[in-house]
C-alpha cells in the first residue's frame, strides 16, 4: 500500500514535469527571442521563437508516442506509432529544409530556439536530481 | 521521465551539432548553403536512428519487466 502511494506521487510528480516542460520550453524561446531581437534584429528574435515552437510541439508529439508505446501492448502497436512519429519528423526536416533554402542566414537562430529543450530538460533533470537527494537526506 | 528526457534530446542534439558543424564549413569554405545541407541530413539521420533504437529499447525493456512481473 505504500509502495503504491509512493510510486503514485512519484507518477503524478512526473506527469507534472512532462507536461510543465513544453510551456518551459516555450518561454525559454520567447526569453532568447525577444533578447535576439535586441541584440541582433526583429526577423533573427522570430526565428528563435518559430524554433522553440517546433520544438514544443515535437516533444509534445513525442509525449504522444511514448505514452502510446508504453501503454499498448503488441509490438504492432509500436510500428504504428513509431511510423506516425516518424511522418512528423519527415514534416520538420521539412520545415529545416525550406530555411536552409530560403533563409539560411537565420538557420543558427532557428536552430537555438529549437535546442532550446535541451536547456529545459537538463534543468529538470538537476531540480529531480536535487529532490532525490533531499529525499535521501 | 528518463526516456522522455532521452529521447528528447536525440534530435535537437544532433541536429543542432549537424547544422552548427555545416555552417561552420560553410563560412570557411564558402560552399553554402551545400555543407549545411549535408551535415544536418548527417544530424537528423543519426538523431532519427538513435530515437529508432531508443524507442526499441524501451519496449524490450518492459517486455521484460512484464514477463518477470508474471513469473513472480
């Protein structure tokens, strides 16, 4: 039983984070735009912030998969889903593919806003880190 | 969480490497936008691989972890 409730709040503490991480990702793009669009120009601050939407929106889709994977059970299941993923993958590559061709000034922009996740999750991973340390304590 | 976290950093990863490594080549040696082009196929075709692989991981994983839960 308690076992149970352990595992249901270490469930609920983890829903929590994975559905904070896109609206964190959302706004550490929204911060380095607007201070792109100081420092550089409105157009590169866009670019930043049409980064970090594709970027939450990828790791809401990836959210999506992984749920779906972890609670189906035949390995069809898995196919199916990975192959969804995999069409909206294809559809951001091209997305990178258009302003590569069209814009490829902004790319490195673009591309800051898009790594802007790994930021987040390195950030969660140290405040869970932390926690479990308390916890130890 | 770890999954999530892993595997959501694959291709953002690579990709960001992929195109920082072409635009790099690309200003050195004036060939754009062809090494950007390249390097990020590069990128996004190792971030889609290790995500492949990853995914796969992970439903082995708990396959596993199902069939010791029925053993016990």
């Amino acid at each position: 039983m308690r076992n149970n409730n352990i595992r249901s709040n270490g469930d609920s503490l983890e829903e929590k984070i994975l559905n904070r991480i896109p609206w964190e990702v959302f706004g550490l793009s929204f911060f380095l735009a607007v201070v792109a669009s100081f420092i550089f120009d409105i157009g590169t601050g866009l670019f930043v912030l049409a980064g970090g939407a594709l970027s939450t929106v990828n790791f809401i889709w990836l959210n999506q998969t992984l749920s779906k994977v972890l609670l189906r059970e035949k390995r069809k299941a898995l196919k199916t889903s990975g192959i969804v993923f995999a069409l909206r993958l294809v559809l951001i590559l091209a997305i990178f593919f258009i302003i590569i061709f069209f814009f490829s000034k902004k790319i490195i922009a673009f591309a800051a806003g898009f790594s802007s996740i790994i930021v987040v999750l390195m950030f969660e991973a140290l405040a869970v880190m932390s926690r479990l340390k308390t916890w130890k304590n | 969480m770890m999954a999530m976290s892993s595997l959501g950093l694959m291709l953002p990863s690579s990709i960001a490497v992929g195109l920082f490594l072409g635009y790099i080549l690309d200003k050195a040696l004036g060939t754009r936008p062809w090494m950007l082009i390249v390097f990020f196929l590069f990128g996004a075709a190792s971030g889609i691989y290790n995500f492949l692989r990853g995914l796969n991981k992970l439903q082995e994983d708990k396959e596993k972890d199902e069939i010791e839960n029925e053993e016990q």
